[in-house]
C-alpha cells in the first residue's frame, strides 16, 4: 500500500517546536500511526496501546508509564487509557519543554466522558481526514488562496462527472484508495463499520443497541449535507431522543461524522442557526448506502448529496491546515441556502455552491447574488462560486465565477 504524503505532516513537526503535547485526532485508519512515525526522531519513544502488554503497563502504572526525561514520547491510540491524561498535565504543568508528548486518537479525546482533566493551553490539536485528492496525487493545498485570490486558470480538465464520482466512491481511506475494483472498496468500508461498532465504541460511549447504531449510520449517511431533524430518526429506531442524541454524539467523536456550524454573524433575523450534518468519508457513505454508481448519476437528489459530501470533505481539510479560515454553510427562513462559506481571517468570504452536473447559468448564483447584496452589502470582500463538473472556469459578473470541482486539488 502507497504512503502519501499528508498535509499535516509540517503542522506536527511545527507544532512539537512549540507545544508541550501535541494530539493528532481522527478517524481509525486514517494514517495516524504512520504520520506519527515519520515525525519522530532518534530521541523519540513509540507506545503502541493496540499492544496488550504495552496497553497492561499504562493502566496498571500511568504514573510511571508517562515518565518522559528528553525526546518525544508518542502514545499511539491514547483513547484505550484515558487515565493517562492527568498524568500528562502533571508532568507538562511541571516542565514547560515543548515536544513532550505527541498523542494519537481515533476519537475525539476531548470530548470523551472518562477524561475529566483538560490540556487546554498545552495543547495542539490537529485533526487528520482520510486522504485527500491532493494528497494522493501529491499535490499541494492551494485553492483557498487561489478562491480568494480569484486566481484559477480558464480550464482545468481530466476531470467530468463520471471522473469526479469515481473517486468519491471510493473515498480516502489509505487502504480503500489501493483497492482496484469497486467491489473490494465496497467490503472493505463495510467490515470497517463493523469493526468499529464491536471494538472502538466501548471506548467513548455505552451503547446498549448495536443494531440500532448501525441504522443510525445508514440513517445519517442519507442525510448527508442535510440538516438533521431529531423526531423523525427517534420514531425511526425506536428510541428516546437522549438516546438518539448520545448515539450521534459518539458517532461525531469516532470522526465518522461531523457538523457544519451556521454562518450567523449579521443583524439578519430570519437567518438559519442549525448545523448541517456530513458523512467524513464519500465512500464510507456510499457503501453503508449499498449505492450504485450508475444509478447514482441518473439521481438528482443522491448526485448532489454525493457531490455536496465529498467537496465538503476537500474543503475542511484545507480549511484545518491554516487557523486564518472557518467554515460554515448559510441557509435563511426563506429557503435561500448557500452550501458553504469561507471566511478569513481579515473578514473576506467566499461562497462555494455545489453542482453536480456539467452545465451551470446565472440562476445558480441567485442565493450568493442575495447574500452579497443584502447581507454583505459591500462592508466585507465577497467571491461566490458555483462549483461543478465542467472543465472551464467562467465568470457570471464581477464576483460570481464557476469553477470545475477539479480545482480543489489541481
């Protein structure tokens, strides 16, 4: 299996110059393990907690076992013992060394309820996707200064709708991508599911009803780019909505799936405030969907959830490599939605709505026409982009241009 090279690895090293504990978060199988080692050094200490025996010492002696005098003590999957965190904060709030501990989890550590003690300003948290189009063609991440730039090229080819759906099927887990055919990807995405139901979830949550669970993802999955409505999934599955809502919560922590926050910063009163929800991964998505390629192309509303989850999935990984950008979506009380906002830093902001087609005209800019003219209202630089499966970048007025989905990694 090919190892790429992952956008984060400069943000690791950099970041273990100057924090005393650095944690790389994100989903089982996403390259934690392997960007962990090839950030260390002669100096480092690797400490696997998938080992038994390694797993034993840690919860048997997490005063010793944290006992770190110089290098880089790399915990591999710190959720197993979540004990060791107090430690850790013990042995940082006492030595101020930058690079004492890089940490790996795949779920979210933070968030779990056994960990009671916080590393809150001894800590950088970097979160690490499954793979992107960029990094497995080796690319480098480029196009949020080129969209706020409005610097892109008049064509960008090689990539239609039949392209861009392929590799949404098969998504960006490092061992999905070697896969050849379909089928294999398909199984594969499903045995994981169904690993992490049976192994990984003890670890974050009780979960009492492991069928329902694996509905739950079924349900969530087709709700991707959606805004989730409670009542419906809780008559759905039988269960209270406590119950439901501890259910997505633990989902969220394993980075299967995750919420899009509202864009809420105007004086507007009848804008949305509701996250949106997305699928972290477009083949994980498609294959608990049991979705067909072919039929998935001649279906409006399935072509554009898939084309909405995986441009979401390029853009928040770009989006976490610089604290300078936040996304979020838009939607108001009279249905004008914008799929995602970008803002810097300084304020500027882009629109980004998703197409899954290849053809796109002036009405498909009608909610950021809006938005820019009675939101933004000049006080904020604006670009709105409609981004779709064609091959020309073209301009629809001063500030509205339609790029092909291919420009977020060429």
């Amino acid at each position: 299996m090919n190892e790429y090279p992952r956008w984060h690895a400069d943000s690791v090293k950099d970041a273990l110059k100057s924090r005393r504990v650095v944690i790389i978060s994100g989903a089982r199988q996403t390259g934690k393990t392997t960007l962990a080692k090839e950030v260390m050094d002669k100096d480092s200490i690797f400490m696997p907690l998938d080992k038994k025996s390694i797993r034993a010492a840690a919860l048997d002696d997490p005063t010793g076992f944290v006992k770190n005098e110089k290098g880089t003590m790399v915990i591999d999957e710190i959720q197993k013992a979540p004990d060791l965190i107090p430690e850790i904060k013990y042995v940082v709030d006492n030595n101020n060394r930058p690079g004492q501990y890089l940490l790996t989890g795949s779920a979210n550590i933070q968030s779990l309820p056994s960990v009671s003690e916080s590393l809150a300003g001894r800590v950088k948290n970097l979160h690490l996707r499954p793979l992107t189009q960029g990094e497995i063609l080796r690319q480098k991440p480029t196009f949020l200064k080129k969209a706020f730039d409005r610097d892109f090229p008049k064509q960008i080819t090689g990539y239609d709708k039949d392209k861009i759906f392929d590799l949404a099927f098969r998504g960006g887990y490092p061992e999905a991508v070697s896969y050849s055919t379909q089928t294999a990807v398909k199984d594969w995405h499903n045995d994981y599911i169904d690993t992490l139901i049976k192994r990984d979830l003890k670890d974050v949550a009780n979960i009492k009803r492991q069928n329902a669970l694996r509905e739950l993802i079924g349900i969530l999955a087709s709700w991707s780019g959606k805004f989730m409505d409670i009542p419906p999934i809780c008559t759905s599955l039988g269960l209270s909505k406590p119950t439901v809502e501890t259910y997505i919560n633990a989902l969220e922590t394993l980075y299967l799936f995750e919420k899009v926050p509202a864009w809420t910063k105007t004086d507007y009163g009848r804008i949305g405030r509701s996250p949106k929800i997305f699928a972290a991964d477009t083949g994980l998505m498609t294959s608990v969907l049991r979705w067909n390629k072919k039929e998935v192309m001649l279906n409006t509303d399935r072509a554009g959830k898939l084309a909405e989850t995986f441009v979401f999935q390029e853009l928040a990984a770009q989006v976490d490599l610089d604290a300078a950008y936040s996304l979020y979506q838009y939607r108001d009380r009279r249905d004008r939605e914008i799929d995602f906002l970008i803002e810097r830093e300084d304020g500027a902001l882009i629109g980004v709505e998703v197409k899954a087609g290849h053809n796109v005209s002036k009405s498909d800019f009608t909610p950021q026409i809006w938005f820019r003219d009675n939101i933004i209202k000049g006080k904020k630089a604006y670009t709105g982009y409609v981004m779709y499966s064609g091959e020309d970048v073209l301009q629809f007025g001063e500030d509205m241009i339609a790029i092909p989905t291919a420009s977020l990694w060429q």
